[in-house]
C-alpha cells in the first residue's frame, strides 16, 4: 500500500514539474521580442504538453489495469 502512495506521488510530482515547465516556456514566449525565439517556445510547449498528455495515459492506463 505504501509503495502505491510513493508512485501516486510521483505521479502528481512529474505532472506539476512539467506543468510549471509548460508556464515558464509561455511565460519566456511572452515576453520574448525575438520572432525565431517566440517560435522555438511556443515549439517546446506544444512538446511538453504532449509529453504531458502521454504520460496521464500513461497513469491512467496503469491505474485501471
């Protein structure tokens, strides 16, 4: 049972990091002046949120079997 809580954690952990990864590239493309810069971030948010997307299936999945 306890291993179970340390991988929900874990979870929840590698969700919120890459969350707040997601923010902080927005964030830069914001605030970026540079239209190529702008372009790579909002390159590299659109991959983490894919990464994100994937890996909730990924828990998901792993859940209900």
């Amino acid at each position: 049972m306890e291993a179970e809580s340390q991988r929900h954690k874990g979870r929840d952990s590698t969700i919120s990091a890459l969350n707040g990864a997601i923010e902080a590239v927005n964030l830069a493309k914001e605030v970026s002046s540079i239209p190529l810069a702008k372009a790579v971030f909002g390159s590299v948010s659109i991959v983490l949120a894919m990464i994100r997307v994937s890996l909730l299936l990924v828990f998901h999945r792993s859940i209900t079997n």
